[in-house]
C-alpha cells in the first residue's frame, strides 16, 4: 500500500502507483486480433444520419446514397454460399466463382471530408452479425497477417461479409502487394471490400486525389472497385497544428500518480519496449490505460523505431486516450529527412494525432 499522504487541498493520491507500459508484454490470442476488427470508439456511434454533407459538394450527398444502397446489398447470403464453419474457415466448402459486377467501393479524396466516417458508417450500416464483417486500418491488416501468416489470415477473413480498410497505404510497395494479394484471394471468395486512402501530405492542396494511385497499386483488383470521389474543404492544407508546450517532469510525474488508470513510463525506455512487442499488440498494451504519461520525450532515433510509435500513436488515437509528456514537443519527434521521405504520410500522421492527444490531457493536470 502506497505511504503518499496528499496535500492539503489536493485531490487524495491512488492507493497504488501508475501502470507502466513497459511492463507489459500482451499475448493476444488470434480470436482477439480478429474480433477487434471493428471501428475504434472514436467512430462507436457514427451512422450515415450523422454524416452532414457540405450543401455545396453534391459528391458528399451522393457518396452517402452510394453508401447506404451498398451495404442493401450486402445483406442477402454470403456471396460464395458458404455457411460459416469456425473463426478459421476449416471444413467450407470451396467458393464458387465471383459475382459478376464491383464488389468493392473505394472512397476517394483528400483530408478532413469525412471519408473514416463514411467507412465506419457503411460497417454499421451493414446488415450482418459483428463477427461477420472487419474494419481496420492498412497497418492493422499487414499486422493481422504478421501475426497469423498469410494463409490463416486467408481463411479468417474469407467467412466475412464485408472487409473495410482504411488509409490505405500507397508509400510501401511490398505491403502494397501482400494486401493487394490477399483481397485478391478475398474477392474470390466472395467479400465484399471497401477502402479509404489520403493524399500525401507534400501534395495536399493541389487538387489531386488518389483514385489512380490506389487502382494501380491494386493491379488486378480494380474493376472490384466502384470509386467513389468525395470532394470538400482539405482543412489540413494549412500544416500541422503548433503541438502544445511540453510540461516538466514533475508535472508529469505528479499527474500521474493522481490520474487513476495513468502509466508513466520514459520515452526512450518506452521506444525500446515496442521493439519486444508485435505491432498487432499496441492495442492490448494498452487495455485499461486511462491516460499515458511519458518523461524525457527526445527525437526517435531510426525509422524503424518511429514506424512503430506510428502504430503506437494511431491505436492510443483510436481509443481517445490522452498523452501528457515532458521533453521535446510531438512536431519535434521526426528529424526532416524522415519528413521528407517515403513514409512521411505515417509520420505526419502520427504528429496530428499525438498533438490531439497532448491537448486532451492538459486538463489532467492539477485535477
């Protein structure tokens, strides 16, 4: 039992100290990675009725009536006829050729226009049981087949109704093509696929979107795809939001251990840990964290340590959970040739949603 006596008129201190991320090394079962599939909580209660078309861009109005008449459509029996027989497919029967006509839509268009909002709409809106349709990111998907291997993964998601990817990745060829393969083997066995990407930040602004892009990169697979442009205001045109002032170290630390379900951890202790923990796993290092605190945050130091703080950003992001830090500010975490280079898309991403983050939390602070 913690000795800590709290202050005079300050909020008692928990009985028990923070969490510490570091301390935890999740095993999640495959049930697991597979059930969580679905949209993160920040998109729990989105339908299309809650979708407000700009009355000036027709395509946002016409996406949604798109939208609603496909997810109809996906409500009849599993287009290859096949019952479902266990989470893994064993024993079904083989999967009859593919209906004629798209099978997917792809959701085109540039930052801030709703598209993540559309995609989660279309899951909800579609007419099958939770366990029969999947939603997840590019990454999650990639990280899905890391941690099951391709051909489990293959009949996993074969049984599904509707598979919903976002942010599609065009910046990694060789991910591009084990996902473009593996929707492939999807369509033939009849789901029905949807899909979002955003532009690049160094091409915001200039009236391109990524339609032709992501047919491309799909190779084969696009006349599955219906596309869907969705035009509107790109607010992230502007830049990155200026990240907030780092708070000191004691802040933080004091914090902390005043925020019940708070982890303090060191950021570069931190870093480290990630490289012992599968990707798929981020979500489930988290379980229960209320808030993270993290001290002495510094620049990452290679790219591949910063691809898994991405991943680490985007699941705390998709679980609303707050960051409090000390050190350097998040739009400092990325030296420039990382900005500038292939996966910059990722990083610029990861800088956003942190310093969503770091503002979230600085109500915690002297609560």
């Amino acid at each position: 039992m913690s000795s800590s006596i709290a202050a005079p008129g300050s909020s008692p201190l928990p009985e028990a100290g923070p969490l510490s991320l570091c301390a935890r090394e999740p095993h999640v079962p495959a049930e697991r990675l597979v059930a969580e599939m679905v949209p993160p909580p920040r998109f729990d209660s989105v339908r299309f009725a809650t979708y407000i078309p700009d009355p000036n861009q027709p395509s946002q109005t016409e996406a949604v009536r798109v939208l609603e008449g496909f997810a109809a459509g996906l409500g009849g029996a599993h287009a290859s006829g096949a019952g479902r027989r266990g989470l893994f497919g064993f024993g079904r029967a083989k999967a009859p050729k593919t209906p004629a006509g798209p099978r997917g839509v792809y959701l085109d268009g540039g930052y801030g226009v709703g598209k993540t909002h559309l995609l989660a709409s279309l899951w909800h809106a579609t007419p099958a049981d939770p366990s029969r349709k999947a939603f997840g990111t590019f990454v999650e998907l990639t990280n899905l087949v890391g941690a099951l291997g391709f051909q489990q993964t293959v009949r996993t998601l074969s049984e599904h109704r509707l598979l919903c990817i976002d942010e599609f990745e065009l910046d990694d060829p060789g991910d591009t093509v084990l996902v473009s393969t593996l929707l492939g083997k999807l369509v033939e066995a009849g789901v029905a696929l949807a899909a979002t990407s955003n532009t690049l930040p160094g091409k915001l602004g200039e009236g391109r979107f990524a339609a032709a892009d992501f047919l491309r990169e799909i190779q084969g697979l696009s006349a599955h795809f219906r596309t869907l442009r969705i035009d509107g205001e790109d607010y992230r045109h502007r830049g990155l939001p200026e990240a907030p002032a780092p708070f000191s170290d004691e802040d933080v630390t004091k914090t902390a251990f005043a925020t019940e379900g708070a982890s303090l951890d060191d950021f570069g202790r931190l870093l480290e840990h990630l490289a012992k923990v599968h990707p798929s796993r981020y979500g489930a290092l988290t379980d229960g964290v209320r808030a993270v605190c993290l001290t002495g945050v510094k620049p990452v130091p290679d790219q591949s340590t910063a691809l898994r703080l991405v991943v680490l950003a985007d699941r705390l992001y998709d679980r609303e959970v707050p960051v409090l830090a000390s050190g350097l500010p998040f739009d400092r975490l990325f030296s420039e040739e990382m900005l500038n280079g292939g996966y910059r898309k990722k990083y610029f991403r990861a800088i956003s949603r942190l310093t969503a983050l770091a503002r979230d939390a600085k109500g915690l602070v002297g609560a």
